[in-house]
C-alpha cells in the first residue's frame, strides 16, 4: 500500500493505521527525513520513499522504480492555499501539486494497483470551478481559495472520470474519493499569511477540529469498507466538519461528466501522462 504525504497530518496516521493493522506500507513524501521519523513511530511494516508531487521528473522516478503489486493507493498528499507559487514545471502550486501530479502517479502506477485508488479531496471542492482558460492562474488575478477549491474539485473529479475509465475497461480496481472534514493538521501552516494562520491554526482548530486520526477515517473508510466505485466519503457529522465515517454527497458541479472528461485530456497534455487503460 502507497500513502502520498504520509509523513505528517490524516496521510501519516492513515499509514499508521494499515501498517498496524498488518499491510506492508510505503510512506511516498518529499522529505525522507521526515519520513523516516514517521515510520520508526509505527507498527508494523513502513518503509520510506521519496516523492516530490511538485516535479514530474519525481513522479516518474518513484514509478519507474515501483516493482510488484499495488494493492492500495492513497492519494493524500496536498497543499492549501500557499502564496502563489509554481511548481517544478511552472504549474501553479496547488493545482500542479494535489491534482496533476497524483494525476500522473495514479497513470504511471496504474497497471499494478489491484485493488483501489483513494483520492483525498476537500469540502472546499464546492467552491472549486475549472476554469480551463486560465488553470495555472497565469492571466487573472491569483486568489488563493479558489485556487485550493479547484484543485479539491479537479481531484474528485479525476476520482470519477477514473472510475468510469476502469468500468469502460472491465477492471476490478475501484476508484473512492474523501474528505477529511476539519482536521487539525500541519496543512493549515503554510498560507504564508499569519492572521491567517492564527485564525485557521490556533483559533478555528481549537474550537472546530477533530484531531488528525479522527480526520483519517474517511479515508480508510473509502480504502476498505464496502463501497461502489466512485463513492465519496466524509464526516457524517455536523456539516461534514467532524464525526464518524459515511458516504457524503457532493457538489453539482461535480458531477459534470463532461468536464471530468475534458479534464482528464487536458491533464494528459500537460503531464505528458496517459491513462493506460
């Protein structure tokens, strides 16, 4: 089993979970050394490699390098609202980071996963549009929620378009999407902006969040429990903010097959990744 980002966070203790519970996981993250502190706190089998989602040049190597079965792969790794940066290939940072490079990894892994792809989403998906005019935010003026909320939408989307692409094809591999709710993690650290910060880290976390293991549920959830393709998981609690595991809707833009499928095409070109299938 892959976990993105496991290093820290819903990814690390979603890792913990599996490892504990018998799997052979591997903790994919940018920084080996913290990597490595991460494993060495688990049960079980963890081992570390390194990945930067940011640099494709990365994903291909962590691919080319995979050998034998998937049986999991949990796309976790994310980034919300940073200042506005670029990644590696000159992708704006949280659309290049949380749905191209997944993108890529999810295409270049494919042919060994056996059993699913879990794609991390958010809630903050609904106030996502794909504004394929403009997707790495080089004309308009940068705003950085809806840049975090089209990344999220991009990312439930591509879960969708995958799973009908696996149908297509007559696989056994499902695709699952979740979210975490409001978890209270390192991601609400690096807005660079620090009444931000206070707000979301100090503040909002102490009143609203539940803690990082509560916020992994979903998505273990939408890795083993007994769900369709395409299922969609969060917090059955107030809002979807906190509380136990269930099947959660999303927004109707969604479910626009059309834009999933033109996604899809456009994240073949700029990648240079194509679906297997």
């Amino acid at each position: 089993m892959i976990v993105t980002g496991a290093n820290s966070g819903i990814g690390r203790s979603a890792a913990q979970a599996l490892a504990g519970a018998g799997a052979q996981v591997t903790l994919a993250v940018r920084n080996v050394e913290k990597g490595n502190e991460a494993a060495a706190s688990m049960q079980g089998h963890a081992e570390v490699r390194q990945l930067d989602l940011a640099d494709l040049s990365s994903v291909r190597e962590f691919a080319a390098a995979w050998q034998g079965e998937i049986y999991l792969l949990i796309n976790n790794a994310g980034i919300m609202i940073p200042p506005l940066s670029r990644t590696a290939d000159g992708f704006e940072m949280q659309f290049g980071t949380n749905h191209l490079g997944h993108f890529a990894l999810t295409n270049l892994l494919l042919p060994q996963v056996s059993g699913r792809v879990v794609t991390v989403s958010s809630g903050m998906h609904s106030i996502g549009r794909i504004d394929f005019d403009d997707l790495n935010w080089e004309r308009k003026r940068y705003r950085r929620w809806p840049a975090y909320g089209q990344s999220k939408l991009a990312n439930l989307m591509f879960s969708s378009e995958l799973q009908r692409r696996l149908s297509l094809a007559g696989s056994d591999v499902i695709s699952t999407a979740a979210h975490p709710g409001y978890a209270a993690t390192n991601l609400q650290s690096h807005s660079g902006n620090r009444l931000t910060e206070l707000m979301m880290g100090k503040i909002a976390n102490r009143l609203f969040a539940q803690d990082q293991d509560a916020g992994a549920l979903p998505t273990l959830y939408a890795a083993v429990a007994e769900v369709p393709g395409a299922a969609y998981a969060g917090p059955g609690g107030f809002k979807e903010l906190r509380g136990a595991p269930q099947l959660v809707g999303r927004s109707k833009r969604a479910f626009d097959e059309e834009v999933g499928k033109r996604l899809w095409t456009v994240s073949e070109e700029l990648t240079g990744v194509t679906c297997p299938l």
